[in-house]
C-alpha cells in the first residue's frame, strides 16, 4: 500500500482510538490492530507515539487549512466564508471526537514542549486567519468599522472550541450543532448591528 495512505489510516485510527480512551492510553499495538498491521510495522511510518502524535496536529492544521482556502472558493462574502469554515470544522469535530481530545489534552497544555508549540501554532493560525476574514468583512462594510477583528476572531474561535469541547467531553453524544448555528447567527446579528 501506498505509504502515505498507510499513514492517513494510522493517524485515522490513532484518532478514533484517542477519541475511546483518551491520549494517554493510545498504544502502537491497538494502533496496529485497527489497521490490521504487526505493531512493528507500525515503525516504518512513524518512530513512536511522539511523531504519531505530532502528525495527527499536523493534519489537524492541513484540514484547517483546507477549510480556509475552500470558503474563499465557495463565496467571496466574509460573513458566509465564515460560515462555511464553522460548518466544516463543526463536521471535521462530529466526524473525530478524538481530535478535540487531542488538541485539549494535558499533553498538549503541559507536556510535550513540541506538541505543546504545535498546538499553540494551530490556534495562533487559526484565530488571524479569522481576524483577517473580520477585516475583510469590516473593509467591505459587512460588518461595523467599530469591530474589532481580533475580539470578533475570539469569540468566533470560542463558539467552535466550546462545541468541540461538549462534543469530546461527551464521547460524541452531545450534538451541539444546532445550537451552535443559533449562536452563529446570533453572533452575525450582533456584528451587523
């Protein structure tokens, strides 16, 4: 098989199995078991659990990526790119409970230094490329001149990080999507004035 497609299944499985028992309880061989490999072989696409764990935040951050760059294919308006980068993420978390899990971890917020820094990149990123959607939408008089970008990006970045929280804390039971489209138009309301 292909060697980048062995390692998307590997990273897939490593979430689905982050998203049952949690980061630290992700083990090589349960790994392996998923994707019907020997554990061993598991050391030809990755070293260990660190560089596992490391390209599953790497990914997060292509799908985040992806995410931004489709909305500007979708639609040039701000408001409904924001939309559609909501509703895309809202499915990337209800389709993954473990990444959520992953990116909240203990390990993210104490241990690894290199996890922890990644981690920090992908909500860095994440938050100015909606700042820079913000400025869009205050530049094309979507939203007031009076609103701040980087306070707008917060509390947009926090309606997503909440509903990923409630959906990983709940092993995925919690649908919070509903309500978080209810938020989101009431955030829009409330930018448009």
């Amino acid at each position: 098989m292909d060697t980048e497609i062995r390692r998307e299944q590997i990273i897939s499985a490593a979430l689905g199995l982050i998203g049952e028992k949690g980061l630290r309880n992700l083990r090589m061989p349960d790994i392996a078991q998923k994707v019907d490999l020997v554990p061993s072989a598991l050391y030809r696409h990755f070293s260990g659990k660190q560089e596992l764990v490391l390209a599953i935040v790497d990914s997060i951050r292509a799908s985040l990526e992806k995410h931004l760059a489709r909305s500007g294919e979708e639609t040039p308006d701000p408001l409904e790119r924001l939309e559609f980068i909501m509703d895309e993420h809202l499915k990337m978390i209800g389709g993954s409970p473990g990444m959520p899990l992953l990116v909240l971890s203990e390990d993210a917020a104490f241990g690894d230094p290199k996890m922890r820094r990644r981690v920090l990149e992908i909500h860095e990123f994440f938050r100015k490329a909606v700042a820079d959607i913000m400025k869009e939408a205050i530049k094309t008089g979507r939203v007031g001149p009076d609103t701040d970008p980087g306070e707008a990006a917060l509390v947009f970045v926090s309606l997503i990080q909440h509903t990923a929280v409630m959906t990983a804390i709940s092993g995925g039971d919690v649908h919070l999507g509903p309500l978080a489209g209810k938020a989101w138009r009431k955030y829009v309301k409330d930018l448009v004035g």
